[in-house]
C-alpha cells in the first residue's frame, strides 16, 4: 500500500491544477492521500462508535499536527495561491470524499457476512458530500458495486451470467449472500437516483450554455463528433502514461478535429480499445488476486471519468487533466501492480527497480518544475503556450494577466494574436476593443467591438428563432454602447444597443442598469427609473440599483422619495459609500434640524470608510455652521485643507466661520491662501476688502480686491457698488457719484444705489455752496462708520437678490440641484454595479473633482432665516446712520 501511495504522488503532483491556495503542492497531495487512509485507520478500529466529542478532539488534534508539520516546513516552499483554481480545489475535495466513500463501504460487511449498516450510512453521506463538490463524485457508487459484486462476493463474469441464467430458468433461487448483496446495492442505488433528481434540480433541469469554442467537437456533425470524442479516449490515457507535456487549458483548437476515419490518429483509439479490452477480459474471467486488483484499478479508472468522457452528455472542455485525479489511482495501481509482478521475476528484479527509481526521480523533477509554472497567471498560461500554441484562450488569459498588470500595449498584441488563431471568437475581439479603449484609441476600439458584434447571431425582423448566446458575449453590446454614448450625438445610437441586448435577453440585468444611466444623460428620467426599477425586478438585494435610483429621483425632484431609496442602499450595504455621502447631503441640504444629527452620523461612517476625501470633512464642517458649532466646525474645516490643498469651498468658508465668530485677523490669512489658489474667487475678494476696510482701514488693499473684481466682471454690483464705498473714503466726491451713476446703470432697480447716489450730490451741493473743495470732504467723523456701513449696504442687496452670501452668512459650496460629493454646476456622481464585471469595460462616471461649486442653498432653516434678519436690520440701522452722517456738514 506504501508503495500504491508513493506512485500516486508521483503522478498526481504534475496535474496542472494541482495548487491548493495555501499548501505546497507535495503537501496537498500528502493531504489528498493521508486523510482517507487517516479514515480507513478509523474505520479498521471502528472509531464510528467513538462519541461525537471525542470525535471533534481527535479531529481537531490532528488539523493540530497537519498546521505544524506546514508551519515546519513552510519557510522551505513557495506559495502557490494567486491562480488556484476552484474548480481543480472542487476536484481535489471530491477525490477526498471519494475515497472515504469506498473505504467506508469496504466495512459493511461483518465477520459473519452479515450487513453492517453504519458504515453504508456514512457512504451515503459520503457520496452525497463528494457529489455537492464535483458531479463525478457519484461515480464512487459504480466502484463500490464493482467492489462488491467481483471482489467482496468473489463473483467472476461468467460466473454472475450463470447465476442469474439459473435464477431467470427457476432452477436455484438466490443464495443469501447474494440477497444481502443485493440489499446493500439497492439501497446505494436509490440514494444515488435522489442525488441525481436533487441535482438536476439544482440546474433546474438545464444543461449549461456551452460555446462551441469550448467543445468544437461538441457542435460537429456525425462521424466527426464521434470520431473526436472516441480518440479522447487515448488522449488522456496517454496523458496518465506520460505527463511530460502539460496545459491549463485544452479547449478551442487544442486538439484538431477527427473528421475522417481515415485519419490516422484513429489507429491510437483502436489500439486503447484493444488495451483496454484485454484488461478488462482478463479481470473478468479470473478469480486470482491479480484480476481483483486489476478490476478495481479499471474501476477507478473507467467510472470517475464517464462523466467527463463527452460520450453520452457534452461538457465544457475538451480534455481537463483535473479529471483524471480519480483516474490517475487507479492508473497507479496498475503500475505497481505491474511492477510486483516484474520484481519477482529473477532476472528483471533489478532491472524493474532502476526503472522505477528512474520513474520517481524524473516525476520528482517534473513536479518541483511544475511548481514554478504556478507561480503567478502570466508564468502558468504562458507555460501552456509552449505547449499548444493554437489555442486562442490561452492567448487571451495571458492578455488578461498583461493587463492586470497594466501593460496595456503587451496585453495588445496577445489580444490580437487571439483574433488571428481564433478569428471567430468574440471574446477576444472584446478584449481587443477593450485594451484600444484602455490605450485611448476609441476609433480602433470601435471597429474592433463592431466585429464581435457582428459575429453575434443576427436578429432577423419578423422571424422569431431560438439560439443559445452565452451571456457573457451579450456585454458587446454593453461595451459598445459605453464607447459610443461618449459622443452626444450618438446617444440615440447607444440607446438603440442597449435595447438590442435586451431583447436578446430580457433578464439581462446589466442592459437595463447601464441604459437607466443613458436615459439619465438624456434627461429621459421617466424612462430611466422605469430602466431601474425593471433591473430591481430582477434583483432587490443590489443596493448600487437602489442608489442609482436615488438619483434619478433627484433629478425628477423628488428628494424623500431619494431619500427612501437611499435607506433601501444602505439597509442592503450599511457602508456603501456613496449613498452614505449623498443621502446625508440630502437630509443636510432639507434644511430641517431633525435630519442633521443622522446626517452627521452618515458622514462620520463615511469618512471612516473614506479618510482621504476632503468633501466628507468638509460637509461635516458645514453642519457645525448650521448648529453654531464652531470649533467643531473649524476642526472639520481645517481637516479637509489638510487633505485638499486650495478647497476653495473650505477656504471661503472657514474664512466665513471666522468673520462670523468675530475673529477677522484670522480670517485674512485663509482668504489670502484661498485667492492664492483660485485668484478668480470674487466672494473671497468682496469678503477681504470688507474685513480691511472695517477692521485693518486698510482703503488701499480693499481697494484693489474690489478693482480687481471689476477687471474680471465689470458688470458685478457688488463690488462696484463697495468701490464706490472707497472712493468716498477716500474723500473724492465727484469720482464717487460717478462711480454711483455707473452702478445704478447696472443696477436700475436697487433703491438704495439711487438713495447713495442722491446723498452723495446733495453732500456735494452743500460743499460748494461753502465753498469746500469737493474732493476733500469733512467726513473725518464719518470715516469708519461711513465704510462699515456701506460694506454691509451689500448685505442688504445679497438679502434682497440672494446673489452675495460672504457677508450676510451664506455658506459657499452646498446645493441641492445636484446632491453629490461635487454640488451645483456639476453633475453628481452615480455608481451602478457594472463595474464588477471583468472583461465587459464598461463605462462609468468618474470620480469627482473635489473642488465645490459656489451655488447657494435653496433652502434655508427657520434658523437661517432668522439669522438673516437680524442681520439685515442691523444693516439698515446703520445705513440709516451713514445716510445722517452724509447729510450732515
């Protein structure tokens, strides 16, 4: 049995999915084989009887010692994780369960020949757990028969065909062995059809949707189908016989098609069936211990591989060395069994030995170099192509791998040799169009998906057909239309593509998501939530498809439907990012109080998931504003300049916090940073001329920000209006009326440049009737008084027009036109789940700036609103000051 372990190691270890994702892979073969025979051990003292506790001790002492042994030897190895493989993993729990399987049965039968019934129980069981990882697990049920019937009953072929001849005549009955026998089989029998019925119910009675680059053969005509599949046969025997040259992946156009018997690879599938043939008449025939070995060696052979054979169903693969783990057993017992035989021969004893031990050396060799080939994707698939270099998959996989790794150009050329080998396949002329996007080459990413979807089968108006498109080729039309919706012009063009792949596939959910966010660009919002709320009848538990319809309602100004559909996001996914930030923006943006304690909470999470992202301090800074929490404010505030250098909304802002709380000397140094970024900032101009006049009397650097605001816009009142202010600081009458003229043609309508302008011509009046020069006024006792008054003159009109926030406390960068982590004039952002499908390149909105727009709030508190009208009747208390001070001498 030793020896049986040692050749099934040598073997095994080369399969290409030999990598288990935290094991070498000498160990998790060691694994593979130690942990049936650890079973068998159990089995042999019949620890079935042990209690469940003591059951879970041993267990977990010796997961215990297997941890050890690894950790032991774990420095010496490298791991092999990145491109393991579940379905090989799948493969290998099978085989596990498997041979548990058939090592449990082989105890069902006592001392006395009588039945045993635990160890069938745990057969079941057994059967049941290695049919869940891999269908082929079933097959163990085969092998147990054949175990049974040629082995444990010693029946011999024609033996069993008399015995039954003689029942069928009614000249015996059945002896009682055989009876029990029969008993123990019907009984595995039954619980292999439920597994059969469970499992079909599983896939729903449907086969998976298969392409014919998987199988070719699959999808050809009689005999070539037949032909094919039969000289498969030799083709993984051969693989058993001589693994030197292994590949990852065997489909496509791995192995050419046998499409005539004259073919002469036909001689190979003859001669296996002759083989093949001949051990199974010599195992048949006899009742030695020799036929019994070679019977259950055929059975492990022949039974696990039946499913993947393509003989009586298609599968998904042409040849698949992870199916011939089972296979590859009972290939090693018959080596061994062979070399038994050999080695007691006198004159080949040595000879057998030196070429076993040849055997193992190479198999040693071959399986450490195997091992590097694992190392990463690039290193596997580029191994495989040493191999078969017409296979257009691998050609694709190492593109894949180039362009995991963003080697763009590299992964390019890999694409297109796909398209040459292969010129029908549609995955690769997505790849290529996809990478020529990634390279910024939309012309050539155009054509290139434009010939994927012209391979795709044709919709022929009127006529209805059925085809079997596999999903994964439909995201053509996804990219497609991404590519082109770019261009506005082309929306239509976009729309028609989306619509194209639903009609294909009305439960194509990525359809209805990507064409909800062009009907949103289309300003079609009815026709984009109806797109959303079709893909959310699809599937409710996407919370990005909540969030996206948030938005659309948003944009329908709909904000506590938003709202809803924003708590339906994060009751799917409490952080999901992006419905955090904007439906606390939302409730922030309401102006009622009783959302801001939530609203803060979800920032708070927000920046937990998002701690580099100025904007969620920043609104956080903004809701301390709004319940005159000031050092709470600041602290928020100064944290997003931290992040984000020159946030202008944070800068003006904070400089805002500041004149408020009545700190203007710490105001400057902020607003000086502020137009040190964004020079064009013309409320943080008006702000900082309104602290140097009011508080440095500084005439000549108010000034120049109110001149260098009318250099950029010569139309803004305000900053006319509070030039005008300085010219009569500067006591030059006759250039402050005209600077007053000036404003009032800009602005007819505000009452109060026509009452400045009134008091500066009766102030000019009464100074050249006394004879004054009018360009050197007494309004020495007005100085201060004149300018604080006239600064917040422009309060008044801001309260009046709704166009000047800094100093009446209007806060800069909220909005709710577009509630997002950008505000105001620019779109919000909106995230939808096709982002996660690889290979499809899709496009989706990028990620925002992090400036803010200047757009004020719409809706004000009653907090707010009180606030401004304090505020304003301050205003025109001392505009009522200034007008006395103007009209006096």
């Amino acid at each position: 049995m030793s020896f049986y372990m040692l050749s099934y190691v040598c073997f095994s270890c080369e399969c290409a999915d030999c990598s288990w994702t935290r094991l070498p892979a000498w160990w998790q073969h060691y694994c593979l084989l130690c942990i049936p025979f650890t079973l068998k051990l159990a089995l042999d003292h019949e620890l079935w009887f042990v209690p469940v506790e003591d059951t879970c001790v041993m267990f977990s002492e010796l997961l215990d010692m297997l941890s050890e042994a690894w950790r032991s030897c774990g420095g010496g190895f490298r791991l092999r994780v990145e491109v393991t493989g579940v379905v090989g993993r799948a493969e290998l729990l099978s085989s596990i369960f498997l041979l548990a399987a058939f090592l449990a049965y082989t105890k069902s039968t006592g001392p006395d020949h009588s039945i045993v019934w635990p160890p069938i129980a745990l057969t079941v069981v057994l059967v049941a757990a290695a049919t869940l990882c891999k269908e082929q697990g079933i097959t163990v049920v085969g092998v147990c028969c054949v175990y049974e019937i040629f082995v444990a009953q010693g029946f011999t072929l024609p033996m069993l065909v008399d015995t039954i001849w003689q029942v069928l005549q009614g000249k015996d009955g059945f002896p009682y062995a055989v009876l029990q026998t029969l008993l123990k089989l019907i009984v595995l029998v039954i619980s292999t059809l439920l597994l059969v019925i469970i499992r079909v119910q599983v896939i729903q009675s449907q086969l998976p949707v298969f392409t014919r680059f998987d199988n070719p053969a699959a999808v050809s005509t009689t005999p070539t189908r037949q032909l094919t599949f039969n000289y498969l046969l030799p083709v993984n025997a051969w693989l058993l016989l001589n693994p030197s040259e292994l590949c990852c992946d065997w489909t496509m156009g791995t192995i050419p098609l046998v499409e005539s018997l004259v073919d002469l690879r036909n001689l190979a599938t003859l001669v296996f069936y002759i083989f093949l043939g001949l051990l199974a008449y010599h195992s048949l025939r006899y009742r030695q211990s020799s036929a019994k070995t070679v019977i259950m060696a055929l059975s492990l052979i022949v039974l696990p591989f039946i499913p993947a054979s393509n003989l009586f169903f298609p599968v998904g693969f042409v040849v698949a060395e992870r199916v011939l783990y089972v296979p590859s057993m009972g290939f090693c017992v018959l080596v061994a069994h062979g070399f038994k035989i050999i080695s007691h021969k006198g004159q080949l004893k040595k000879i057998s030995w030196l070429m076993i031990g040849v055997l193992l050396t190479t198999h040693t060799v071959k399986t450490f170099h195997r091992n590097w080939d694992w190392e990463s994707e690039y290193t596997l698939f580029t191994s495989a192509l040493k191999v078969n270099k017409n296979n257009a998959k691998l050609w694709n996989n190492v593109g894949h791998a180039l362009e995991n790794q963003n080697n763009y150009a590299k992964a390019l050329r890999y694409f297109l040799q796909a398209t040459r080998v292969q010129p029908d396949d549609i995955g690769a002329h997505m790849n290529v169009g996809r990478t020529y996007k990634n390279l910024n080459k939309s012309k050539e990413a155009e054509e290139a998906y434009l010939v994927a979807k012209s391979l795709m089968p044709q919709v022929i108006p009127g006529k209805k057909y059925a085809t079997r498109v596999a999903p994964n080729h439909l995201n053509v039309y996804i990219n497609l239309a991404n590519l082109i919706r770019a261009n506005d012009s082309r929306l239509e063009e976009a729309d028609q593509l989306y619509r194209q792949a639903i009609s294909m596939r009305p439960d194509f959910k990525q359809a209805y998501i990507s064409r909800g966010e062009l009907l949103l660009k289309m300003n079609k919002l009815t026709e984009a939530r109806d797109a959303y709320l079709r893909a959310l009848e699809l599937d409710r538990t996407n919370a990005d498809l909540w969030y996206n319809l948030a938005i659309v309602n948003i944009e329908m100004k709909d904000p506590s439907e938003a709202l809803k559909n924003f708590n339906h996001a994060l009751e799917l996914n409490p952080r999901h990012k992006l419905a955090l930030f904007n439906s606390a923006l939302l409730m922030q943006e309401s102006g009622e109080p009783k959302f801001w304690p939530e609203a803060n909470r979800r920032f708070l999470t927000y920046v937990e998931e998002e701690p580099d992202d100025a904007n969620g301090y920043f609104n956080l800074g903004m809701l301390a504003m709004d319940a005159n929490e000031n050092a709470a404010a600041e602290r928020w505030m100064r944290k997003a300049i931290g992040l984000q250098a020159g946030f202008r909304s944070a800068l003006f802002n904070l400089a805002l916090l500041y004149s408020q709380s009545k700190r203007e000397v710490d105001a400057l140094p902020v607003l000086d940073e502020l137009l040190h970024h964004h020079p064009e900032h013309i409320k943080g101009l008006i702000l900082k001329g309104d602290i140097l006049m009011n508080h440095k009397k500084d005439t000549r650097g108010a000034k120049a920000c109110f001149e260098r605001i009318l250099r950029m816009d010569p139309t803004n009142v305000q900053g006319k209006h509070n030039l005008c202010v300085v010219y009569f600081e500067e006591r030059d009458l006759p250039r402050a009326e005209r600077c007053l003229e000036e404003t009032l043609a800009l602005a007819p309508n505000e009452e109060y440049v026509r009452r400045h302008l009134s008091i500066v011509r009766s102030k000019m009046a009464a100074m050249s009737a006394a004879g004054q020069p009018l360009s050197s006024a007494n309004t020495e006792g007005a100085t201060t008084e004149g300018v604080a008054a006239s600064s917040k003159e422009e309060v008044l009109q801001s309260v009046k027009e709704g166009t000047e926030e800094a100093a009446a406390g209007g806060e800069e960068g909220r909005g709710v036109d577009a509630v997002g982590k950008e505000v105001g004039d620019e779109k919000n952002e909106r995230k939808s789940s096709t982002e996660s499908v690889r290979g499809v390149g899709v496009d989706q909105s990028k990620s925002l700036d992090n400036s803010q727009s200047d757009k004020r709030t719409k809706g004000k508190s009653t907090k707010d609103i009180k606030d401004i009208e304090k505020k304003r009747a301050a205003a025109l208390k001392r505009l009522e000051e200034i007008e006395r001070i103007l009209s006096g001498d």
